[in-house]
C-alpha cells in the first residue's frame, strides 16, 4: 500500500495499460479528453465498466461530460448512473486498487491537490470489488445508453446561453444535503421528449414537491387510462417510465416508492 498524489495521470495510464481482464472505475465528474487518453490506453479485449452521477446539473454545468460518456459506450463500455455517487474508485483485474479523491478530470489527475492510497492487498481489494459491485446492481442505478445521450443532449441544445439558470448549492460542510437540482423551465425539457416518457414527465411535474411517492403518481391512473385505452397495465408502464426518466438523469430513485425531481 503507497500513498497517491497528483499529478497522477500516468501512473493511471500505465494501470489501465496493463489491465487485461477489467477495469471498474467510480467517478462522478469525467471529462472527455482525459477519457478518451483512458480509452487509448486500455487493451481492446479489456472490459470497462463506469458508475458516474448522470444528472441534469452535472451535464448542464459542464462537470461531466456527454462526449466521454459517449466514447466509452462506443467503445462497448458499461456506463451506470447512481446519482448519489461521490466516491472515485479505480480498480484494475479486480487485483489493484487505487481509492482517491480524484475525479476523471484534468483537475483530479493533474492540477488539483488530491490524495489518495493504492492497493494490492487481496482482503481489500476484494472488498471494493464486492462494493462497486453492489452499487452496479443496486435497485437505485440506472444505465446510460446511445438513446440517452441523444436525448440527453437535445435537453441540453434547448437551453439557451444565455438562460438565467440556477446551478445546485454545494455546502461543503453538509454534503448530504447538497441540492443538485437544476432551475430550467420545464418546457426545455417537455420539448425532447414524446410519447409515455413526455406523459409521465408532465404528471410528474404537477406534482406540487420536490420529492414524491409512486402512490402520489398513481393518482393519475385514470388520466393516462384515457390517454392509452389499449394499455391494461398502467401501473407497470408508470414504472417503466420513471426508470426512462431515471437513466436520461431528470430523476433520482430514493427507495421505499420514493423519487426526487432533478428539475424545477
């Protein structure tokens, strides 16, 4: 076990490099350049698997990029979303690990004071292994597909420049109760989408809080019964659609039937 400072990208590299099973990598912030030298790296028969925070305000406020989410499913990568995620985790062959306070951005791997530790300790790395596995599984994470990045970034081309828009409050005492939610009229967003997702979407959104309940939802039942005579199962279509909302990174999963708008 050895201490990780920054800089630190080429000892990154040089892991990813020499990874010939996989890798598994934690982080909620990634930019696109320092991804795609990650991409050029990794062994093409090397499997790359991504939890990051695919939500509207990281997107929107340039923290996370669409490209670098894009290249990695290009390249046959997994991309999860778990939008309370804050930790940045790189494992390597499920063997070596390296736990940091390092995103996968220039800041984390070069210009940022960051500090971290490396291991091959078997017991501990197993353990991490065991977590990101547990967390890529995990009722409350969803996956990011092609679909979604198209989609994704429509939203996103609505939003005019020169939008007067709200970024989320960071209180670095109180992580917990960081408010990641984005203040964009909700049209930017109604505007990209159609069908089911465009129908839940706006039920959600006459819903008077931040946070709601499936049971909140289901009283809509007879409003969308109307809308889809033919469907016969409105309850189960209500979550699929939330899981739609979920991945595209315009809601979060909280457990126990509750939900929280990423958008007001």
């Amino acid at each position: 076990m050895r201490i990780i400072k920054t800089p630190w990208k080429n000892e990154l590299l040089e892991l990813v490099s020499k990874s010939q099973k996989s890798i598994k990598i934690t982080s909620p912030f990634i930019k696109e350049n320092i991804c795609n030298d990650l991409l050029l790296a990794k062994p093409a028969h090397t499997k790359l698997e991504l939890i990051t925070s695919f939500k509207l305000a990281n997107l929107y406020s340039g923290s996370l990029d669409l490209a670098a989410i894009e290249s990695v499913i290009h390249s046959h990568g997994i991309v999860r979303n778990y939008p309370k995620l804050h930790s940045k985790l790189y494992i390597f062959d499920d063997e070596k690990a390296i736990i940091t306070s390092g995103n996968l951005t220039n800041g984390g791997l070069l210009t940022n004071y960051e500090y971290g530790i490396f291991s091959s300790d078997i017991a501990l790395v197993r353990e991490a292994v065991n977590d990101f596995d547990s967390m890529l599984n995990n009722e409350k994470t969803g996956t990011v597909e092609q679909k979604h990045i198209e989609t994704v970034r429509q939203i996103l081309a609505n939003i005019p420049k020169s939008a007067s828009l709200k970024l989320p409050k960071y209180d670095l005492e109180t992580p917990e109760e960081i408010d990641d939610v984005l203040e964009v009229p909700e049209n930017f967003i109604a505007s990209t989408l159609n069908g089911w997702k465009l129908d839940i979407f706006n039920c959600v959104n006459t819903l008077p809080n931040q946070i709601f309940t499936l049971q909140e939802l289901n009283q809509f039942h007879g409003i969308l019964k109307e809308k889809h005579l033919s469907n016969q199962h409105i309850p189960d279509k209500i979550r699929q659609q939330l899981q739609q909302l979920r991945d595209l990174g315009l809601i979060e999963f909280l457990g126990n039937g509750h939900y929280k708008k990423l958008w007001k």
